[in-house]
C-alpha cells in the first residue's frame, strides 16, 4: 500500500470517503445492538420513549410515569422514530447516533480542509476524530450529546463556509436550522456554544461588518422556525415545567452542582485521556496557530477558528459546576481540526535534517503511554470495576507504550509517514480491542438487561417492581413496566411484607444492611450483578 493520501486525492475523493467509513465503522459499530442499555443515560432517554409510546403523549417526555423536561423533545423523537422503524432494542436505540457521528466526520473533513486550505489535512481532521476513544464511546451512545455536537458543528461549517468564501446563499439559513435543531437537542446551550466560537472569532477578527453576510434576519426567522414551536406547545400546555426546565435544568446545571464537584483541571485531564493519543498534538499546534495569528501570518489565520472554539469551550465548562466527561465533546472537531495540522506536515515531503513539528509532543506522548503502564500495574482496582477489566487494560497500556516508543523512533529515523502509520492504526487497533474485549465486561455494572431477564420469567401482571434508592430506568424498560420508586426504609418494609409479590432492585451496600439489621424481612436474592442485587419478597418456588 502506498501511504501518500495526496496520490489518492488526486485520483478523486472515493478512496479517501472509503477510508474514513472504514475506519468509522470498524469503530462504531462492533457489538452496537448486543450490550445492554447503561443506567441511567442510554436507558433514561430509552424508558421515555417507550412511555411516551404508551401513553400517546409525543410533546411531553416522561419517566417513572412523571413529566421530565430534563432535556428538548428531539433526541425522543428520533428514538421513537427508531424503535417504530426497528423495534425497541439497543440497535434502535443507538443507531441515530451513529449515524450522526458519521455526519460530524463529513462536517469536521469539510471544515479541516477550510481552515488548513488542504483536502489531506481535511481527511487527517476527520481521521483523527475518528480514532479518539470519547469519540467513539459518544458516537456509540443513545445519548444527546452527539447530536448537539453534530448540529453545533455544521451550523459553524455553513457560517464558515459563508464567511470564507463564495458560498450559497442559502448556506445561512441551513447553519440557522442546524442551530434549532441544536436548541431543540439541549436547550439554549445549543445556540449559546455555537455563538461564543462564532463571536470570538469575529472579535479577534474585527469582522463586524461582515455579520450581514449571515443574513442574520432571514435566519433568525428561520430558526425561530425550527425551534420555537415544541417550546410553546409546552408553554401552552404545561406551563408548570417550563421554570423547571429553564431555571433548574439549564441555569441550575451552570450554578448548582448535579454530580460531585470536580477540581479546576477536569477538562483538561478529560480531553489527554478521552483524545488520547492526538491529545499530545493539541498544545503545540495552539501554540503555533497563536503565534501564527500575532504575527499576522495570512497563510495560517483561519487556525484561529479551531484554536478560539477548543479554548473558549474548554473555559466555558470549566466554569459550570457541573461536570461530565461528555459535556467536553462539542469542543473534539476543533481539536481534531488542530491535532491534524502536524500530521499533515508528517505526509508532505520535507528538506533533510529538518526537525518535523510534533516531535516533542511524541515525547509527551511516550511520557503519557508510560504513566498508563505504571497506573494500571500499580492499582489494585479501579473503584468497582470487575478485576477482569484491569487484566483486558493492561495489554492495552503495554500495547499503547511499545507503539508510541516505535512511533516516535521513526520520525527520530525522517520516517514520518511510518509513524503517522503507526499512531493512527495503533489507535484504531487499541479502541477497536477494548469495544470487544473490554468494556464488554462492564456490561454488570452499567446495565439492568441481566437484572430484568433474571425477573422476567417469574414477572406477573400483579406484581409490583421497585427501585430502591437507585435510578435504574433501564429494570423498567426491559420489563416493559414503570417501575415504583422508594427512597425510604420503612416505605420499603411495608412493601416486602405486603402479601402481593414484589421484586425489587437496590444498590449491594443497602442490601446487605437490611440484611444484617432486619433479618426478619422476606428478602430473597434472585441476582446479584455488579452494585446491584434483584431481590424478591416470597420464595421464586412459591406461586404468587
């Protein structure tokens, strides 16, 4: 095989959209309808669906049998579409998603080859997001964090497009739309990230005046289009919710811890791990784009969008008290814009002696792979997760070190196109082992599936089913109940001495404290999975 992307290029763009679909699917798909649903995210928005599905209510999500506005209505409403198409299982729930990824790599191939004025380092952008493990996780997930950065990041590309260059004019009023879609998928977030990378760049730029070329009133009337009619239906017919929704559900999450609290550099130690091994570029190629945009440098000013949007992003959630790994996600297409612009110089041929850029982010990168190796060797766990999973990482790790050792001997060599070889396949390989060997044995800590099976032979219409102090949306799901949701020990009490059946799902820690301090309860387990144990109030021998 001839490593020269340029060669393949030349010979029209087929080859190169051949490669990066096979490398997003060897990514996004292995096992995608086989694992179960995790608790409480994929699961929450998949219990939705299927009561909303049996209520006949498409305006209002809710769960446990009660309204939630926790997110916008469109996530359930391409999940219902889904399940209506394929049946409610993991595939249908998942498949959007992917898809959606598939569409943020085209965008972010668009916009790489934009902002560097090169179709190689536009496929080295998407390539490299490609092979970014938070990527793929999020990209795999039936979870609304891929489709906002999917719509955030094409609204970006059709202003970009439009302020670059002589674009359409209709190129406006669809970034308009992709930003009501984004509203409709997380809220005022959904216009509020798209407008600190656009309004940055236009600050620093002192671009103002080209703000009509955006048609800013043919598209503000087009994304009122979009995403105002589900928001006044429900003013309309549940006012209640809407203060909940905006106070509590957006503001609140700015303001208000909902998770525990996270140290300053969360982020920070999100997007090393999460973009691993591209994360090691991200410095220097910042460095670079900055100094670039100080000296005016023509040639290298439009590195300043991806450079502002990874930044501002980044300090924007650092200062919300509330912190997930996959809030980070809608600032990736920049950092994979910015990873590629080294990469790039690795496949142009290049003067003899000359030192290549990212040489000393390979030296980071071995340091990395290196405290890796150390971490996982030295840990007895990693906090409840099977042993098994320690024994899967650590070939990963060792794996990961010798690659980039290699890696980084062979550009030392001028044998750049090898070690771009090798990151890249490395990558892939590594992310492609623990979707099949890895994360697969988390399956008992982060889903109710098994739970629900061990439950559903004995399950009849008159039993009761009960989360005690747990939110496990997925127990429900899988049985096709809502189940009751009990948060106190007495309530709990009066339920397994209640002479209907009950079976019940709590954390292993409560378990084992009803059982050593109220011996005489009816408890019988029927499974134990993970933190989790499945309980029942009457022998399973017994007729109910």
């Amino acid at each position: 095989m001839n490593f020269a992307f340029r060669d393949s290029l030349k010979g029209g763009k087929a080859p190169a959209l051949f490669l990066l679909l096979a490398v997003a699917s060897l990514l996004l798909f292995p096992l995608l309808g086989r694992e179960g649903l995790t608790d409480p995210d994929e699961s929450a928005y998949a219990e939705s669906v299927r009561e909303m599905a049996e209520r006949g209510d498409w305006l209002v999500p809710h769960l446990y049998g009660e309204p939630l506005l926790d997110k916008p209505i469109l996530i359930y409403w391409v999940m219902g579409a889904s399940f209506r198409l394929l049946g409610e299982s993991e595939l249908a729930a998942r498949l959007p998603s992917v898809l959606a990824a598939i569409v943020l790599l085209l965008a972010v191939w668009r916009l790489g080859k934009l902002v560097h004025q090169s179709d190689l380092a536009g496929l080295l952008s998407a390539l490299v997001l490609a092979s970014s493990l938070e990527f793929v996780l999020m990209g795999r997930a039936a979870v609304a964090d891929i489709y906002l950065t999917t719509f955030c990041t094409l609204a970006i590309l059709c202003y970009v497009e439009t302020l670059w260059g002589p674009g359409s004019r209709l190129l406006p009023l669809a970034g308009a739309a992709f930003l009501g879609l984004a509203v409709l998928t997380k809220g005022p977030l959904g216009l509020l990230l798209p407008a600190m990378v656009l309004g940055s760049c236009f600050a620093v730029s002192r671009g103002w005046r080209r703000l009509k070329e955006i048609r800013p009133v043919a598209s503000t009337l087009i994304f009122l289009a979009v995403a105002l009619p589900w928001y006044v239906a429900i003013a309309l017919k549940r006012p209640d919710l809407v203060e909940g929704f905006f106070v509590t559900g957006n503001l609140g999450r700015f303001l208000k811890a909902e998770h525990r609290a996270q140290p300053p550099l969360y982020y920070a130690v999100v997007l090393l791990i999460g973009f691993i091994p591209w994360s090691a570029f991200l410095p220097g190629a910042v460095g670079r784009a900055l100094s670039a945009w100080r000296r005016g440098d023509a040639l290298r000013s439009r590195l300043v969008l991806p450079t502002l949007w990874l930044l501002t992003l980044t300090v924007f959630f650092t200062l919300v008290a509330s912190k997930l790994p996959s809030y980070i996600l809608p600032a990736l297409p920049a950092a994979a814009i910015l990873a590629a612009e080294p990469l790039a110089a690795w496949l142009k041929p290049t003067p003899a002696g000359q030192r290549l850029p990212g040489t000393g982010a390979m030296l980071l990168l071995v340091i990395l792979a290196g405290g890796m190796v150390y971490f996982s060797m030295s840990r007895q766990s990693f906090g409840s997760t099977p042993a098994g999973f320690k024994t899967a990482l650590l070939p990963v790790c060792f794996a990961g070190l010798l690659g980039t050792l290699f890696a980084l001997s062979t550009l030392i060599m001028q044998r750049a196109k090898l070690a771009y070889l090798i990151l890249q396949g490395g990558s892939v390989a590594i992310i492609f082992s623990l979707l099949l060997f890895g994360f697969p044995l988390l399956e008992p800590w982060k889903s109710s599936r098994e739970a629900a099976e061990a439950v559903r032979p004995m399950m009849q219409s008159s039993d009761r089913l009960i989360l005690y102090r747990e939110s496990h949306p997925g127990f429900g799901f899988y049985l096709h109940r809502i189940p009751e949701l009990v948060g106190s020990e007495p309530a709990l009490e009066a339920l397994l001495s209640d002479p209907g059946r009950v079976f019940c799902l709590m954390g292993r820690g409560n378990y084992e404290k009803l059982r050593a301090g109220r011996p005489e309860l009816p408890l019988y387990l029927l499974k134990s999975l993970g933190n989790v144990v499945v309980l029942t109030n009457r022998s399973p021998g017994e007729s109910p």
